[in-house]
C-alpha cells in the first residue's frame, strides 16, 4: 500500500494484488462459488444499481483531487454515471459492467417538455436528480387485445451489440471480472411500470390473463436480449445482471403464494436461459425485504442477491448467511438509507467490518453499497467506506 497526497488531501493508492496467486477475476470466481477468495471482491460502478449518481461522481472526483472527467450515462432514468477510470485503479476494483448500447435509430422520443417516452412507451419526467414515470402506456382499462398488441421494445434493433466484444476482451485481458449490467427490465417489475402498480397487482389477483400478457411478453423480450449478448461474448461473462424488485422496507410486494405461482416461472426461463448459454452467474437484484421469497428465488435459478438491504425486515446479514448462505452469493450490504449518509466514519468503518467478517466468511460475498451513491452523501464517507474495505478485505 502506497499514499499519494492529491490536492493536499490524503489518499490511499491500494497495491493489494502484489504477491497474490489469484488475479482479479479468479479472486471473483473464487468468492462467487462459494470458495474462499484471496480478499472479499470489491465492486463500485460493475452496475447501474451499485455505482455513482452524476453529481456525487464529480463531487468526489473533487474530493480525491482527480481530474473531472465526464458524465458518461449508464441509467438515464436513476441518474447513474460511469465509474471513472482513475477511481476504479485506485481502490482496486474487480469488476468492469458493460452493457449494450442504444440502437443506431434511437427509438427513445424526446419531448419539448425535458421528458421522453422509453422503449416500453413510459413517459418520464426530470426531476432534480432523476427521471419519474408520469404515463403508464396500459394503465386503465385496456382489454387484453390492447396489452398484446402494444409496442414493447425490440431487442433486435441494430446497433445494440457494437462493440460488446471487443469491450468484453480488453475487460478479460486486464484480469478483472467481467459482468453483464442490468440491461433489460425484470417482468414483474416493468409490469408495474406500464399497467400501473395497482392495475397489475389487481390483475394478479382478478385478471391474471392480462398480468401473464404482459409477463410473457416481458420475459421473450429479455431472453431474446440474453441471446443476443450471449452470442456475441459469452465466452467472457463472468456474471449476466438482471433487475426485478420485489420487496418494500417491511415485506415483499407480493405474497410467495403469488410470487410461486405468477412470478416464479419467469425467471426460471430466463435464468435457465443464462445458465444453459455460458458459464455466467445470476444476479438478481431486489431491493426492500425480498426475505420471504428466497427459497422461491433460488428455485428459479438466482445466483447472487443484490443488493442486500440489510435495513429492510428479516434482511440481516447474520440472518441471511445463516440460512441462504450456502444458495446465494450477496452483492452489496453497505446502507445507504442511514449508514453511508449519516454515520461517523467509525461507525461505517465498523459497519463494513461487520459485513465481511459476517458475509464473507468463507466466500459468497461481493462488497459494494446497497444502491447508488446519492450527491447529498458526505464526501468523507465514501473514502471512509472505500478505506475501509481495502482495510477488512
């Protein structure tokens, strides 16, 4: 370990790998199934739910006395910006996120207003930080012809995979792991976007045929992605990342009654899809106490469990080790409700201790903060949380 002094600021430039067997991505391999890794895998930016909003990504360029690179867009919707290079070397980081890239006809309209209507037909409108869905494109009382016959997105479009592979060889050839990041929306999830939350969570229970129209349709849609991307780079994929909350603070969304029944076979096709096509793992992220629904989940094929809101009901990390540990690999842990805003930088120190020695213990655990750096987190804390992991891992 080494100090540099950036802008008058100290700051630790971490050599970890120097004298170690293993390179990034077989330290990765090792932790992702199971076995004990040479120091617990850090990731910060592999995706969009674990990296920087814009803002806070400049802010701490500043902080670290970095240059101020741009604001290379990873998630318009959720304001999430890619991690800069000079961060990534200087904490180590062992993962690079990649994702395919917008079609060469975007098929995104721009509004006069600052919104824009997605692929799905959502509107979203700008708020300070991050885009809203204002317009639900099947809320209402739409038949099921007009739920079949809607515009959904096309995969297909040409100039989604340019460039994919040649990205995914220079990721390889640096030594880190390589991830699919979360690139087309979860089922459940994008259900309750375009029907509405309690248009879809009533059909579940009073038109499951229209819920199921939507989910059907959803899932082709994110499968014909996975084997797009497959095809085209997964001899390098390490991990496929996909998206589908299920949880709120005290308990899931739904019940595991309907979760088994409805939910369940979606993302068993979809998983076994990527599990059939390479050698990747399955990451499933759900925020908010998903707690309940994991044996259902891990029959359905999931991995890794992002992002491990350990705030959230029945989402304790001793709990979940316990009794999932040997299932899932967890993928984050760092609060970032109260911890990483609003605790001392002991009290982070400790928390991020506390992970590793409880998730870590012999293997199965990722570290990175539950969600996105938000910009009104205190600069400090974040080199905190970073110091902190290079100390413990």
């Amino acid at each position: 370990m080494t100090t540099l002094n950036l802008s008058g600021k100290p700051c630790l430039l971490y050599n970890t790998y120097r004298g170690k067997k293993m390179n990034q991505r077989e330290n990765v391999l090792a932790a992702i199934n199971h076995k004990r890794p040479e120091r617990v895998p850090l990731a910060l930016g592999a995706t969009i739910v674990d990296g920087f909003t814009g803002k806070a990504k400049t802010a701490f360029e500043r902080y670290l006395g970095l240059p101020e690179t741009e604001n290379i867009i990873t998630s318009r919707m959720m304001g999430t910006v890619k991690t800069p290079d000079a961060i990534l070397a200087l904490y180590d980081m062992d993962f690079a996120g990649i994702m395919p890239g917008p079609p060469r006809e975007n098929p995104v309209v721009e509004l006069p207003d600052g919104c824009y209507i997605d692929e799905y037909g959502c509107t979203l409108q700008p708020t300070e930080y991050y885009f809203d869905i204002v317009k639900r494109p099947l809320e209402g009382s739409k038949t099921l012809q007009e739920i079949q016959n809607h515009k959904y997105m096309d995969p297909s479009l040409p100039g989604r995979m340019d460039g994919l592979k040649e990205q995914a060889k220079v990721i390889r050839e640096s030594g880190k792991a390589v991830c699919i990041d979360l690139c087309v929306s979860g089922p459940f999830e994008q259900g309750l976007w375009m029907r509405g939350w309690e248009d879809f969570l009533c059909d579940l229970y009073t038109e499951p045929v229209k819920a199921e129209a939507i989910l059907d349709k959803v899932c082709d849609i994110d499968i014909e992605m996975y084997s797009l991307i497959l095809n085209e780079i997964g001899e390098y994929v390490d991990v496929v990342c996909q998206g589908d909350d299920l949880g709120m603070q005290d308990r899931p969304i739904i019940s595991p009654e309907i979760y088994d029944k409805y939910i369940k076979k979606y993302h068993k096709r979809m998983y076994s899809f990527i599990h059939s096509h390479s050698n990747a793992k399955v990451f499933h992220h759900s925020c908010g106490s998903c707690y309940d629904l994991l044996p259902f989940m891990i029959e359905a094929g999931v991995d890794i469990l992002n992002p491990v809101q350990t705030t959230a009901k029945n989402m304790q990390p001793e709990k979940l080790k316990a009794e999932f540990g040997k299932d899932l690999v967890f993928w984050g842990g760092l609060d970032v409700q109260k911890i990483l805003p609003f605790a001392s930088e002991k009290q982070i120190d400790d928390e991020v201790k506390r992970l590793v020695d409880v998730l870590g213990a012999d293997g199965g655990y990722v570290f990175a903060p539950s969600h996105n750096i938000q910009p009104d987190v205190p600069m400090r804390n974040i080199a905190a949380m970073l110091d902190a992991i290079q100390k413990y891992r």
